[in-house]
C-alpha cells in the first residue's frame, strides 16, 4: 500500500503526546499529515514522485532516525527529511545533516520553526519534481524524435499530439494506411504515459480466426465451449495495468463489437462460460486503415463504438505526404541495417535520392524500410513497379515538362538541404553541380542554405 500523494508532511515519533501535539500544530497549519509511531517499513510505501516531506524522532525502537535518513535517500536521495533531537543528539544531527537531511530541531523548539521548516521543504520538493517532470518531458520528446523520424510538418504535429495524449488516461484510434506505422505510435503512446511499467499487448484482429477472437479477447472458463479444458486469461485481463493495442478493428464482427464497447463503457471484463465481472485498469488503442464513419453508416461497424473510439483521434500520414522524410527515414534504416549487419554504410547518389522522392511508396515505412535493408546489403536500390506520383509535397503540374521539372529540381534542393552539410560546397558537390549554379537555383527556387538546419556553416 502506498501513501496517498495529498499527505504532504509523514510525521514519525514514538512518543505519543509529543506526536499529537507536532499533529495538531501542522493540522492548523492546513498541512495534511499522517502521524506513525515507527518507521519501519516507510520507505516501501513513498513512490519517487510523492511529493511530501518526512519529518522524524532520531532516537527511537527499532528503525531510529538515522537508519531510516539512509534508506530514504537510496530510493530518493532528493526526499527532504526533517530530524528531532535532543540536546545530547546535536553532533549526531549535524552528522545526519551531512549525509543529506534537509534540517533538523532541537527539542524544544517553538511551532514557528517546524512550521518554517516544513514549508521551505515542500517548497524545495515542488522545484525538485517540476525539474523532474521538465527533464522527462525532454526525453520523452527526444525519444519521440528517435523513433518517428522525421521532421515534416505532419510529422511534427503528429508528435505533438502523442506527447498530449500520452500522460492522459484517454483511449486513442489510430488512423493509418497498411505499413504506415500504427504500432509505433502505439508503444510510443504506451512507453511516455505513466502505464510505462505495465504491460503492452498487441493483437491483430484480422489475422486471429472469428471462432477465436472472443476467447482470445475475454478469455474463457473450463466448458465454455467443446475443447475449453482449462481456465484461459484473455488479452484484456492479461493487459491490466498497461496498454491494449488492437490493430485492424474494422476486421471484427459486430457480435464482438458490442463486448467491447460494453468493456470500454463499464470498464469489466467477463470470460466467456463465466459469471464474473473482473475490473480493468487499462488502456485501449484501437487502429484502423479504414474509414469507420463510412463503415458504420454502411452498417459494416457499430456506430456507437465508433464515437466511442473516435474521442482521440491520431492521423498517421503516408508516407507520399511527408516529402523529405522519405530521404531521412531512409537514411536511419540504412544507418541501422548496415550496423547490424557489420557492413559499411553506402552513400546514396543524386539520382538514387531522386528515385525515393518520385516513388509513392504505396507500403508506406515498411516498404522504405525493406528497400533500405536491401540497399544496406549492397544490392541494386530498386523500387517495386507501381505508379510513381510527383516529389513528395510537390503538387501535379498541370503545365508542361518544363514546369514539372522545376518543381522536381526545388524538390531536390529542398530535400538534400535537409542533410547536414559543412559548407554550400559540400552541398553543391552532393547535388552534382557547381557552387554558382547552386546559388542561381536557390535563389530561383526562393531556397537559402542559411534557413537549413547547416545555417551555422560557412559559405566556402
């Protein structure tokens, strides 16, 4: 059992009548406080985010005063612990205080100085986890970044939104084409939330058999049904704690639909065979690479659990509505295939670019990832025969060669600007032309090296 994070003051003192009235004064105070008579046994009970302030006897049975100091300050050495003495225990306490109490009070000592200290303490603690809670959101965005590569303006909005949704306790509907990366979103949302030490069950909906989903889901009891032997937990019951991830829902029948719509209603999940409703603490992310507005008013999906799922929405884009990233992401799995595999990394031509940016990329970011596999290899970069559209985020031209070309060319430019380049010869050598001609076609394309994430080069 853990302490409640309203307690802000834990007060441990063997001596009752000194205990309550040390109570009563911080009571009147308007501190919440939780009164022990031992300490044994504390420690397990504070969380590292609890953001209190132990106020303790040194001299006591069993666990005194400093003992509990060290074993406080090994899970949290930021805790601030506020020691008592007597008048025989002041070089104890200023040894105390070099081990890492924040204070401590000499018996007697007068209400205004506990006062005085405890609140300086709790003021401390707030600066100590708002540092914290800064310090993580900062990983958590730096994570972010390392596993949705990219850095298109749909990429940056849509880790935006994963980095508002993820400390929240809303289930999410994750839109996105075949290959596009919806289970990568979906760990991502599970891994920055505070469910991160739960666990994380994926199941796909379309490839379990309809006369399984349900056992699979809800699990069942001995004789549910003929072959149902034994007890089975389902992937709901295994998840609680933690984080569903049910992929290609649209692929489940209705009977199924209104079981789950019942669990994420009343939040319990009955086996089948049984009686007994079992209460989840868990998280559900749905994903979909149909449209499930247009299911449900075909009557293909239930409307109700439709509006249910669609409260928080994730939009993943394909990978044709991403221009550069195809360049980056590419790049990344190449970096990552030609480690793993002990090979020296390859560097992509002008033309080999050209190619990733005219390719539609129909498998989205499992298909990039598999052509940079190959490539890591050291076999021919070559792209399945399906249509190629124009460079990401570069419109159709409905003018002539001439014109399409010149979206292409600014396409290109735009695309190797964002690799890192010492100088804008570097970046003219990459692109195979001259310097000056570089500096006719930026300026022509209203592109500038300085607006690159290389601004801090020199023009040489």
């Amino acid at each position: 059992m853990s302490i409640d994070n309203q307690i802000q003051v834990v007060l441990i003192d063997d001596d009752p009548h000194l205990r309550q009235a040390l109570c009563q004064t911080l009571d009147l105070a308007g501190l919440k406080v939780l009164p022990l008579g031992e300490a044994t046994g504390l420690t397990a009970q504070l969380s590292r985010d609890w953001p209190g302030v132990v106020v303790s006897d040194i001299r006591m049975p069993g666990m005194d005063g400093m003992e509990l100091l060290a074993e406080l300050h090994g899970q949290d050495s930021e805790l601030p612990v506020l020691l008592i003495t007597g008048h025989g225990d002041v070089p104890l306490a200023v040894q105390a205080m070099r081990a890492g109490a924040y204070d401590f009070l000499e018996k007697p000592f007068a209400s205004d100085a506990l006062l005085d200290s405890v609140r300086r303490a709790l003021s401390l603690r707030r600066l100590v986890l708002d540092n914290r809670s800064l310090r993580l959101a900062l990983s958590d965005r730096q994570q972010l970044s390392t596993r949705l590569v990219g850095q298109s303006a749909p990429m940056l909005r849509l880790r935006e939104q994963i980095g508002a949704l993820a400390a929240t306790r809303a289930d999410v509907l994750i839109l996105g084409e075949t290959g596009a990366g919806k289970e990568v979103v979906a760990r991502a949302l599970h891994d920055l939330s505070n469910r991160r030490t739960g666990p994380f069950v994926a199941i796909n909906a379309g490839a379990l058999a309809e006369s399984v989903v349900e056992s699979e889901l809800f699990g069942h009891e001995p004789g549910a049904f003929t072959g149902a032997q034994k007890r089975r937990i389902g992937k709901f019951e295994f998840a609680n704690g933690g984080t569903l991830f049910l992929d290609e829902i649209e692929s489940m029948s209705l009977d199924v639909q209104v079981k789950l719509l019942r669990l994420l209603q009343e939040r319990v999940v009955e086996r089948l065979g049984g009686n007994q409703q079992i209460p989840l603490d868990i998280r559900i992310i749905a994903a979909t690479k149909e449209d499930l507005r247009q299911s449900a008013d075909q009557g293909r999906f239930r409307a109700d659990l439709y509006y249910r799922l669609n409260v928080a929405p994730l939009r993943i884009p394909p990978l044709r509505e991403r221009g550069e990233d195809a360049l980056m992401l590419f790049q990344h799995f190449a970096d990552e295939a030609s480690s793993r595999h002990g090979l020296p990394l390859h560097e992509l031509q002008p033309g080999q670019r050209a190619m990733l940016l005219r390719h539609n990329w129909p498998g989205n970011v499992r298909e990039l990832q598999n052509v940079a596999e190959r490539f890591a290899l050291g076999l021919e970069l070559a792209l399945d025969s399906t249509p190629d559209g124009p460079a990401p985020g570069v419109p159709m031209s409905t003018g002539g060669l001439s014109e399409q070309v010149e979206h292409f060319e600014k396409a290109l430019i735009a695309a190797e600007l964002g690799r890192p380049h010492s100088s804008v010869r570097s970046l003219a050598e990459a692109l195979g032309v001259p310097r000056k001609t570089l500096h006719d076609k930026l300026r022509k394309h209203g592109l500038s090296f300085a607006d690159s994430g290389n601004a801090h080069a020199d023009d040489e």
